[in-house]
C-alpha cells in the first residue's frame, strides 16, 4: 500500500511528468499528487507505450522533463526502457519505482541511468520531494554549464559539461546521469571538502539521515571508472572523517 499525504499545491504548471506504473491504482494515486501540486502528468501502462510518449512529446509539442518508471511493466521492463533512453543521450531525469528489494536490482536501475529510486511500499509525500528535488537539480546543473568552468581538465581527466561528456586520457567514460552529475560537482570546486549530507542534498536534491551510503556507492562506481587505480585515487579523494573532494 501507498502512503498517502496531505498535499500542498505549489506552481508546476510548466512541468511534464511522464509517470510508467501498470499497476492502476498506483498509477492514479502518483497522478493525483502530482496534479495536486501543479504538475501536467501522462500516465502509460506499457513500458513500449511509455517509449513512444516520450519519443512525441507532450500534446503542445514539449520534452517531458521527468520520469516516474516502475521497473516491472508489460512491452518493454523498466530496466530496458530505462537502457534505451540512456543509449540514444536522453537525459531526462528518472525515478525508479520498484517492488523488488534486493540491492542487485536497485544499483542495476542506477547503473542504467536511473537517478533516484524508490522501493514500494512508499510514500507519496516522499515521491513528490524526490520529484522536486531531481528537478531543482536539473535547473542548478544547466544554469551552472553556462558559466566558463563547463569544461574542466586536470591530469588527463576532462570533463564537459554542455556535452555531458568524460573522457581520461582521451578514452571516453561511459557515466551514468548521477555519477556525471557527482563528478561535475565536485571538480567544479577543487579542493572544497564535501561531506556526505553536503552532497546529498547539492547533488540528490534532498537530505534524509540514513541515505549517506548512496554517495558512498555512487563514489565507489566513480572511482572505478575515472581512476587509474581506484584503492589511491588521484581525483575525487576522501577526506577521512568529513567526506570527499576533488584533487587540486
């Protein structure tokens, strides 16, 4: 069962949420909330439907600008939608939604490109902060690639922020939409120390006591696609007892 909030309408009204859930009455409890708080929402019971909604856009011609997706759907699973939007350079912003529990199955969405998930049973007041949050973030990280430091290099790493891309040594880093967006943060502020929290709610968007082991995941998975080698990091370091920075 979903938990159920007590909402509070705020102006979302330019906002389109594209919300995959075959599961009806899910489906039309995340709908009514999100209206509720000023979003415009398409709901789609088909992961090949979902696609194709995506591919067209909304009905007055404009992207989504996110992603509610269960993982399991009849067509096309959310782990296979989640593959393709990635591979053809979507980065809409994705929150997963899954009834499974192990953590094989959650960093595998993340590992796709989802970037952020919830586990059912959830709470709906939980979802919109999620929603929100990825949002803001999304804001905050394109108002930040117009400012000169959107390409940065230091010891053959380069990142590109308008392209979205990362290479080492001129070898391109295939990152997920989080781990790009954990990097870019970090290395657009060398030397700045970083804790845990610091970085959940700058990059995440939100804060909750108990989900500092996401960041330590995403830096692991980081390393061991940036760093020569990952036990002596040359680029994000941690600093024992406070968080983590970018090398400088």
């Amino acid at each position: 069962m979903v938990t159920t909030p007590q909402t509070t309408p705020s102006p979302h009204s330019e906002r389109h949420v594209l919300v995959v859930e075959d599961d009806p009455d899910i489906a039309s409890l995340i709908s009514m909330h999100l209206k509720d708080n000023g979003f415009e929402v398409l709901v789609e019971s088909r992961g090949d439907h979902a696609l194709a909604a995506l591919n067209a856009g909304t009905e007055d011609g404009k992207a989504f600008d996110l992603l509610v997706l269960d993982l399991m759907l009849p067509g096309v699973d959310g782990l296979s939608l989640c593959r393709e939007i990635r591979s053809g350079g979507n980065y809409i912003p994705i929150l997963m939604l899954t009834a499974k529990s192990t953590e094989l199955d959650r960093v595998l969405g993340l590992e796709l490109g989802a970037d952020d998930y919830l586990t059912k049973p959830f709470s709906l007041l939980e979802l919109i902060a999620r929603v929100k949050a990825l949002l803001r973030r999304v804001d905050a990280l394109t108002t930040s690639q117009t400012a000169p430091s959107s390409l940065i290099e230091y010891l053959g790493l380069t990142i590109d922020a308008d392209k979205r891309q990362v290479t080492v040594d001129g070898k391109a880093v295939d990152l997920t939409a989080r781990e790009f967006d954990l990097l870019y943060h970090l290395a657009s502020r060398p030397g700045r120390v970083f804790s845990r929290v610091d970085l959940l709610d700058q990059v995440w968007g939100y804060s909750y006591e108990g989900y500092e082991h996401t960041v330590n995941t995403h830096i692991n998975r980081l390393r061991a696609k940036i760093e020569k080698d990952p036990a002596h990091p040359a680029y994000v370091q941690t600093v024992w007892g406070v968080g983590y920075k970018f090398a400088r």
